[in-house]
C-alpha cells in the first residue's frame, strides 16, 4: 500500500469513529431530554401540591383563630379588618 492508501485508511477509520460516538452522543441526549421532562413534570406536580398544603395550613391556622385560640386572636382582628377593608373596596368600586 502506499502512504497516500495507509492515510486515507487511517482517516477513513477516525471518521467512522467520530460518526459513531456522534450516534451515541445523540441517544444519550435524546435520553437526557426526556428525563429532564419527566423531572420537570414532577417538579411542577410537586409545586402545585406544596402549594395547596400551603393555602390548606392558611385556612385551618385562620379558622384555628376564628375559634378562640389565645395565640392568634390579633392576627384574627388584623385579618377581619382587612377583609372588611377589602368588601368595603368592593362595595365602593360597585356603587360607582
């Protein structure tokens, strides 16, 4: 073989090698991105639950307050008034 054949071989093989690792790249990146989607969707699940526990632990702390708890009665009358504020705000936008 001459030296011209032996280069072309050599280069032949290297591009056979980087197309084959570029396939694999490609699976693995495939792989990855639906993962990151499944992660993301249960991050998202996960969000909106911790966000409902949270709204749930407002309520039962203000209705805990509503029934006579000593420890809360000031957030209970801070609370009332804002949403006396808030229904008179209603009832005024309404009149108009």
């Amino acid at each position: 073989m001459s030296k011209i054949e032996l280069i072309v071989n050599s280069l032949e093989q290297k591009v056979q090698r980087v197309l084959h690792e570029m396939t694999e790249l490609k699976k693995d990146n495939a792989f990855l991105k639906d993962e990151l989607l499944k992660s993301n969707a249960l991050n998202s699940k996960y969000l909106e639950s911790l966000q409902q526990k949270e709204d749930d632990f407002k309520t039962l702390k203000f209705a805990n307050s509503i029934l006579g708890s000593d420890e809360s009665k000031r957030e209970t009358k801070l609370k009332i008034n804002t949403l006396i504020k808030e229904i008179d705000d209603c009832i005024s936008k309404l009149s108009d």
